[in-house]
C-alpha cells in the first residue's frame, strides 16, 4: 500500500523531477502533482513523464495533497513554503529538498506553527546539470538523506517521511539542522567553494592540459551560480567556519613546501590520504 | 615499421606498466624491456603481461635500447638518469615522465651531455591507484603529453619522440620545462595541493555523507603520499606561486559570503562555472 494518497512537489527541475520519477516507480504515493511556475516548464515536466499531473495552480495543487516537498533552488523555498502552509491540509507534511537546514527549518517551522509538520530533508543526490531534461529516479539509490529533528517535529510525520525517502532508495540519517549544517558545511558546501576557486584559479593553458585531476576537482563548480551563493549565504556561518578548517589545512602543506619539509609533507600528506580512503 | 627497435622502460609500475601493454599492442617498438629493482616486481610485471621481458640487471637492459624510458617516482628519476646515461648507446633517446620537468630536465641534461638525447616526457594520465596490476594500456588515449623543448634538445629525436608518444594515442605538446611547470602547477599540481587539503578537513561524521562533490574533489588525494611530497618540492616555485593564485580567489568567495553580498559571490561563482564549462 502507498504511504502518501497525494504528494505534490513545487518545482519540477532536476530534483523535482527526479523525486517524481522515483516516486512513479517506486509507488510510495498513489498519485504524484507537480506545480510548475511557466507554462513551459509544465510541457516539460509532462514530456519527460517526471510527473503524473502537472498544474500552473499552486494553491490548488498543495491543498489536496497529503505531502509537499518543495523542490526549488535554496533562496525561494522560504517564501514556497510560506504561500504552501496557508494552503495545505492541516496535518499534512510539508518538507523541502535544500542543501542548508538551519536557517531554512528555524523560519519554516515558524510558519507551519501546528498546522502544518514540516520536516526538512537534504538528499545528498544532485549534478551540476540542471532541468527536468536531466531528472533520474535513480539518483537516489544508496544516496545519503538528512532529515531535521529539532523539539517541534512530530515523530510520525518524521517515521512517514524516513520510510518515504527510503523507499526511493535513500540511506536516511536524522541530525539536529545545527549538526546537518555542520557537517554538510565540510561535505558540501567546502567542496563546492574549492572547486569554484580551483576553476577561478586556471588560464586558457593550464586548461587546456585537461587533466583528470583538474576534470575531478573542478567539476561541482558546474553547478548554477545563483542556488550555489544562495546556499554559501543562507549557510554562512558554517561555511566560513568550514573555509577557516581548510585554509589551516593549506597552509599547512604550503608551509612544509615553502621549508623544504619533505617528511613533514610526506606526514600532511599521507594523513589526508587516510581520511579519504575512508571515503569509499 | 616499428619506430624504435628496443625500448626499456625503468620501473614497472602503473605508468611503467601501462606503457608496456600499449607498447605492446601499438607496437611502436620490436620489443619491450621492463627493469625492476624487486625479484618480486620482475614477476608481477610478467604475470600482468606488461613487457615482453623483465630483469633486474639495469645496466644491461638500457644498454641494448634505443630509447629508455624512466618511469620511477619523481623523487628517483634523477639518480636512475645518471646511471642509465652511463650504459646507454650513444645516440639513444632517454626520457622520463615525471609530474616535475624544470628540476629534472636541467639536471639530467647536463648529465647526458652530449651523449645521450634527453627529453622530458609528462603524461597527463594515471590515477590515484598503482602498481603494475592496475596498469592500463588504454590510459594514454587522448590523454595530454607534454615533451620538454631546451636549448640543447636534439629536433630529430624530439620529432621521434613525438611520433612514438602518438602512437599510443596521446595529444603531445611540446613546451619548455619552464612553462611545462607553470602549466601543470595549476592544472595538476594544485588540484592535488587543494584535494589533500580539502580530505585533512573532514571528520567522521562528513565522511559518512559522502555527498558526490566530496568524492569527486578529494578523489585524487588518495595519491600515494611520498609521490606528491616529491613532485610539490622539486617543482617549489610554481607549487607556491599556484597556492597563492588559489588562496586569492578562495579569500574572494570568503570575503563576499562575509559581506553577505550575494551578487558579487554570483559573480565570482559565474565567472568560475564559465572557465570550467570550457573544461570538457
């Protein structure tokens, strides 16, 4: 039997999308909505089949279902969230798919007051592409999942919601939204500013060398602009506490090079290594 | 007609290996010698099949070869140079394919003399495992080489060169070791600078999120450790110098998530998403 009668998601691009084709596969909702804001986008969503139905009606959409997961780029959910409450079924579950939580849950939870149980949710699932054009229901499988528990969340709203994300696939973790962004701020958001950086730093040469470890290092900074200094801001603490760490870290290994240190750079060095065996 | 006759390579590892299969199914050589420091590597390289044969008697394999390919760690080119210059032909070609080429092609050129001609190769191909069982023949397609070009490089055998590392499929440019180290310094040696550095950052808990853009950009800190500790040192200058262009450009994304200016943080974001769309 499916989990959810109704889920509507506000946003059908890359994630939006790929949540409705998992979902259409998976089934852990008998029917799943999308809400898309351009005429344009909705054709799209139903081209690629990302959606069982499609609408321009915002209001509408996320008054009948039973979950809402807005699935739009970090600096709108706020507002989206805000708009979907007022509609929403009282009970019914609302979460978003953003990659900061603190800031986004703290003001959401506001909002929902008791009408609404918000929980947010961070699939760790994502690529620099973006659009429906690019969606996969199988981003999913074996990602890692937040979900935000902090003193107002319902814990069977929470229950329904780990069992929906596993059901596409998802390996879930629970954390406090202090803890997820700490620990996303190192994981995600620090990967992302070095990478920017490391693009920033090339020339029309270096470039042109294309080598795999330049290809590796540098491809998260593919990603859009816009929803990637949204997240930087709206998780600006943990970021620039993330930024400090790394920096340390560099300095550190340009200080053995700058002395000549092989053996204290053979130690930095092979440390590192270790950590990132772990890594797979 | 094959181009050379004998080739011996020196150190039958990954890259050593790799040249030996493609070697071998490319055929840009009669024969393929493989020399090993280890009874044990001298047996493993046979078992994977990497050169036609393999010994440990140094000097009597790069005497007989026509070209001589040193494929040892960075820290170990310099002194396998010197005692092959002593065996060789006179006339024969002696490269190697270290990471590092303005420190290793001025000493090994004033060691070759007039002698032997030496040329500086550098593949821009590998991979952050090794040893012969992971070498790969195929590695070296539409991979990037640089050939080192001095005052005192021999043409005829430059245009050799040029042609055999074609052979294997490999896109060769020729650059002076100067800009070769200026080039790679931010196409290869600061990816591995920042990837380690990124990996030294993380705890356990980010770890086990393992968030894609993690995995992609500390990919290549699981190098192994002495390697890079050789390859940062004996290429300092420009180590450094990159290290400082990337400490800019992080300091700019920093200062702009500080200030909470979302549109100059766009702009630097944009700005580095266009240099890497360039990438592939």
């Amino acid at each position: 039997m499916a989990m959810f009668n109704k889920i509507t998601i506000v946003g059908v691009g890359l994630i939006g999308g790929s949540i409705g084709l998992a979902v259409k596969k998976k089934k852990p909702a008998c029917r799943v909505m999308g809400v898309c804001r351009r005429e344009l986008s909705r054709r799209k969503a139903l081209k690629f089949k990302a959606v069982n139905k499609a609408t321009l009606n915002f209001e509408e959409a996320v008054s009948r279902a039973d979950l809402v997961i807005i699935a739009s780029p970090v600096g709108k959910i706020e507002a989206l969230a805000g708009r979907a409450v007022k509609s929403m079924k009282k009970g019914a579950i609302l979460t978003d798919v953003g990659s900061s939580k603190k800031q986004i849950v703290r003001r959401i939870e506001a909002l929902a007051s008791k009408k609404v149980n918000f929980i947010g949710s961070h699939p760790m699932a994502g690529s620099d592409k973006s659009g429906v054009e690019n969606a996969d229901g199988t981003i999913f499988k074996g990602a890692s999942l937040i979900l935000t528990k902090t003193k107002k969340t319902d814990m069977k709203s929470l229950t329904r919601l780990k069992r929906f994300w596993r059901s596409l696939g998802c390996r879930v973790f629970v954390l406090s939204p202090e803890r997820h962004d700490s620990y996303a701020s190192l994981a995600s958001y620090l990967p992302h500013a070095v990478s920017y950086a490391l693009s920033a730093s090339q020339t029309k040469d270096s470039i042109k060398l294309t080598a795999g470890s330049l290809r590796d290092t540098t491809r998260v900074s593919s990603s859009d602009a816009e929803l990637w200094s949204d997240i930087f801001l709206s998780a600006r603490g943990d970021v620039l506490r993330a930024i400090k760490i790394f920096l340390k870290n560099l300095k550190m290994i340009e200080g053995a090079v700058k002395k000549k240190d092989g053996k204290k750079l053979k130690q930095i060095l092979g440390k590192a290594k270790k950590i990132r065996d772990q890594i797979e």
